[in-house]
C-alpha cells in the first residue's frame, strides 16, 4: 500500500472567511496535510463544522484556499484533465428536479463531452448499479432522500472515474439506505477505485475504510490505518452477564469488578481488562449461577474520535 | 466546449419554462397587444401608429422583464440550491458554465419573442396595418437589447443577490432609454458635472440606439449601414459584459 501512487494530496491548506458586516475573519482549515493512495477507501472524519466540507470544496474547485496547496493526479487542483478522472457527491445534493432519471445522467454524461452510445450505455449501467432502473424515467422531484442520494452517486460515476469523492454519504438515510451506500462503496472498491469520503458516521467510517484521517476545528488530529488507530485508544473492558447470582454471589464477585448493574435476577457486570476474568468465573461457579454472555469490548473509533474532540475543545 | 456550453443552455432553457412568471408575462404581453385593437376603436385618425406603437412597446417591455427577473436567478438559483457544485466539478472552465447559463435564457427570450411578435402580425393582419420591412428591424434590435440586458442581469447575479441584481439591472434599463437626455442636460451643468455625466453616458449602454420604434410608426428609413452599427454596437456591449461577468465569477467563492 505504501508504494502505490498518491492521488489526492494537500500541503499546509488553509482557510480563512469573512464573515459578519465588519468581515470578522474566521478560520474553517488550518493547515492541513493529506494524501490519499490509489485503490484505498479513505475516510475523512470531523464534527460538523470541522472543516470537512471546505477541504472537499477546495478539492473540487468550488472555493479556492486562502494559502496551501493541493493535488489531484499530481496535478494543481482544478486541472481539466484531472477533473475528468474524478467524480463527486456533494452534501445533501440538490438536483435539477424536473428532469428524470436518464436526462439528469445525461446532462452529466455530456458535460463530460461523452459520445452518445457511450452514455446511453453508462446510464444503463448506472441506474442498474445503484438499483434505480425503475427510476428511468421518474421526475426527481418525486424521488425520496435515499433515492436522490443513489442517483447522486450514480452522476458522481457517469465519467467512470479512477477517483470518488463523497461529502456525508450517508447522511439522513435510515439505516437501510446506509447500508446500500456502504455495499455500494465496497462494489467501487472492488473495482479498484479510489473513495474519499467525509463521515460524522464513524461506525460506517470503521466498518469501510482502509485509512481515515480525523480533523477537529480545522485541524488534523489523526491519520491512518483504523485497525493502528484503535489500538493506540484501545480501553478493553469484558462484559459479563449472569443470571441467579444471588446477593451472597454478588458480594463475592463485586471487589473484582468495575461496575456491577443488577437488573431483576440478572446482573451486568464490567470488568476492566482482562486480568480478573478467570478468577470472576470462578466465583460464578462457585456460587452455582448461570453464565449468560461474555463480551470483550473492544475500543472503537468512537472512543478515539472523542478523546480527540474532547482534548482539542479542551485545549481551548 | 461549444457542445457543453449548449447543454447547459438547454437544460437552462428547460428550467426557464417551468417558471410561472414567465407566463403570467407572457399573457400579460399579449393582453397589451390585443387590447391595442379596442383602443383603436375609440382613437379619432391614424389608429395603425397607436397598434404598433402599444404593440412594439409591450414586447420590449415585457421582454425585458423577462430577461430581468429569469436573469437575474440564473447564477444565483444554481448557488442557493448548491447544483452549481456538481457543475463546477465537472471538467469544464467556469465561464462556459456561465455562457450556457446566459444562451439557455436567450433561447427562452426568442421563443417568447416569436410568441408575442406572432399575436403583433395577427393583430395587424386582422385590423389591416401594412407589416412592413422596418417592422421585423425593429423586432430584431428589440431581440438586441434584449440581449444586453440579459448581460446585465448575469453580470450583476455573478457578484451580488437577486434582489440587487434586479434593482440595479432595472436602474440602467431606465437610465440607459435616456442617455441621449442626459447628454442634453449635462450642457447646461458645470465642468464637473458635465464630466460625470458624459462618463456615466459612454459607460452605460445607450439602450434608445435599439428604438426604432419612431422609424416604424413614421415610415422613415433606417439604413444597412446604421442597422450595421448598431448591431455591432449590441454585440460588442453584451461581449464585454460576458467578459467582466467571466472575470468576476472565475475568481468567486462558492460556499
């Protein structure tokens, strides 16, 4: 992975808006440092306004940086010829709601200055890929949330592009919508694409990515591998539930636990690590109880992505 | 680029016709036109001056209505409802974009030109005015103007809201109708002021260049070489304000 070509990258981006009548200066980005590799699905993480949103802005050429720089193909951002080896969803995507499915593709097919017979071909493809064949020849207007955001990404593919780049894809859809977009997001990995998306999603953010980066207030506060990431936050804690456990039982077990919750005849309870857990099954037998369930937890990104959030609005 | 410069303006025309205020325009536009015939009923002598007069009056001016209150959404519909972010992202320059927009409103402003024109000839041909050569000039310098103050419109929306743009796109349609006037006043006034004036006269266009509106109803001539001029004149004028309005929407921020 460490040899494969960079495609996406960024020096020291920054930047500032003006806001308010007297143009009070606001910082959105500051200096950030990215590189996304070929073939990788790559998340970009943040709290709402962290600056997720600008980066992608900057990226596309929608807004320009206040200094910094950036890369797509190594070439300077927006470069014509790298643009049309990319596709991009943007947040909450609006859409031209008067035309229908096949005419909303083709638009875009033609921006791109396809020939016809290839997007004729494309839109097929599309509208099978992201299972909206049904939706030929719908208005958009008539077109739910989870559909806009499929034809959405449909467009973000109409070029077959080497590079996707995808602003909250998973934003506001039930949890059946999320879960196409992540099988759809596999699908374009497997076909050996490059995905870069931004995410306050973390669990759909761990479940795809190979690397993810997180940024808080502008700035980078983690990048890499997520397995790496979760190790270093690692806070491992067994859960183990019993049942007729007793009070006799429980005043045993209680001194080696962190946490005990008792609800009816059962009890929760938390141990941390994993030191005492033979001597807590031990106690369990002795007191002739029922083991129900034991489960490690293990960290996650959540645990990292909010010690990183907590220690940088700490710091301020 | 000239293929996608032209889908943009076809999608851009498309999105025009579903504008309502297009056609509460429109009818409006031919209600003027007809109701020239009942005023003709009770006008004592020449009532073919008093039809074409009203009738060419309300296609410039609904005309330009149009092209004020669709143009000036043109820019800034598309950044409001953020589909300009999945234009910019695609591989073309920004003032193409711009272009489509700004030929997509005037393919709109020709078909609903050719519509009112057609309810003009009807009503000429019923009340038996002679439809003359002259008349199609004037028609077509109307479309002109039509033209430049579609330029204006964009140029505005590129930098600033609708409402704006609609303010200040009317104000020069007004000041523009009487340059000439300002001229005359601005020999009566001081050095300085005398020089403002004549700034503000070569600066802004001299939109009563496009009125043959006095030719058609006098029957006087308006030669090749003046028509010549005057067309060069149109586009010269809307070329510039396309440039400007490239300049400044290159370097905008689309938040």
């Amino acid at each position: 992975m460490a040899t494969s070509t960079i495609i996406l990258k960024t020096e020291a981006l920054r930047k500032t808006f003006k806001v308010g009548f007297w143009g009070r200066q606001v910082t959105a980005l500051e200096g950030l440092d990215l590189e996304v590799r070929q073939g990788e699905v790559f998340g970009f993480l943040g709290p709402n306004g962290a600056g997720k949103t600008t980066t992608l802005k900057i990226l596309m050429g929608l807004i320009y940086p206040t200094s910094g720089q950036a890369w797509l193909f190594g070439k300077p951002i927006g470069d014509l010829d790298s643009k049309a080896r990319l596709g991009f969803l943007p947040e909450s995507p609006y859409f031209y709601d008067y035309l229908t499915g096949a005419e909303f593709l083709r638009f875009y097919g033609d921006l791109f200055g396809l020939s016809g017979p290839v997007v004729n071909r494309r839109i097929g493809e599309l509208l099978e890929l992201v299972g909206m064949a049904h939706a030929r020849d719908l208005q958009l207007r008539k077109f739910s949330k989870g559909m806009l955001q499929r034809i959405g990404i449909a467009q973000a593919l109409i070029n077959d592009p080497e590079l996707v780049v995808l602003d909250e894809p998973m934003s506001g859809l039930d949890p059946i919508g999320r879960k196409e977009i992540r099988d759809l997001i596999l699908r374009l990995k497997e076909a050996g694409k490059t995905i870069f998306f931004s995410s306050h999603i973390l669990h759909d953010a761990e479940m795809l990515c190979d690397r993810v980066s997180i940024l808080v207030k502008g700035r980078l506060v983690a990048m890499g591998r997520v397995s790496d990431l979760i190790g270093a936050a690692s806070t491992h804690s067994v859960e183990v539930l019993v049942e007729g456990l007793g009070s006799d039982g429980l005043a045993q077990v209680k001194p080696l636990t962190e946490k005990v919750t008792v609800t009816g005849d059962r009890a929760l309870l938390t141990l941390k690590g994993q030191q005492s857990v033979n001597e807590v099954l031990e106690r369990i037998r002795t007191a002739k109880a029922k083991l129900i369930s034991l489960t490690p937890q293990n960290g996650s990104l959540e645990d990292l992505f909010m010690r990183e959030v907590r220690e940088q609005r700490g710091e301020e | 680029m000239i293929g996608r410069t032209l889908s943009i303006s076809l999608n851009s025309f498309r999105e025009n016709l579903r504008e309502k205020l297009l056609y509460n325009l429109l009818i409006f536009a031919l209600l003027m036109i007809g109701s020239s015939i009942l005023l003709s009923r009770i006008t004592i002598g020449d009532y073919h001056r008093l039809i074409l007069d009203i009738g060419l009056a309300s296609i410039n001016l609904f005309g330009v209505l149009i092209a004020i209150f669709v143009g000036i959404g043109l820019v800034s519909k598309e950044i409001d409802r953020k589909t300009i972010y999945t234009i910019v992202s695609k591989p073309i320059p920004r003032y193409v974009f711009l272009l489509g927009k700004y030929f997509g409103l005037v393919i709109t402003l020709l078909a609903n030109t050719a519509v009112m024109v057609l309810g003009l000839l009807v009503v000429l041909y019923v009340m038996d005015v002679p439809i003359t050569g002259l008349f199609f000039q004037s028609i077509g310098l109307i479309f002109l103007e039509l033209m430049v103050i579609t330029a204006v419109a964009l140029l505005f929306s590129t930098f600033t809201s609708s409402t704006l743009s609609a303010i200040f796109t009317l104000g020069i349609y007004v000041i523009g109708h009487m340059s000439g006037d300002l001229k005359e006043l601005a020999k009566k006034l001081d050095e300085i002021s005398q020089a403002i004036i004549n700034v503000v006269y070569y600066v802004l266009p001299n939109l009563e260049r496009f009125n043959l509106k006095g030719h058609v109803i006098h029957g006087l001539d308006f030669g090749a070489s003046d028509m010549a001029l005057t067309i060069s004149y149109g586009f010269a004028y809307a070329g510039l304000l396309l440039l400007l309005a490239s300049i400044i929407f290159q370097r905008r921020d689309f938040q």
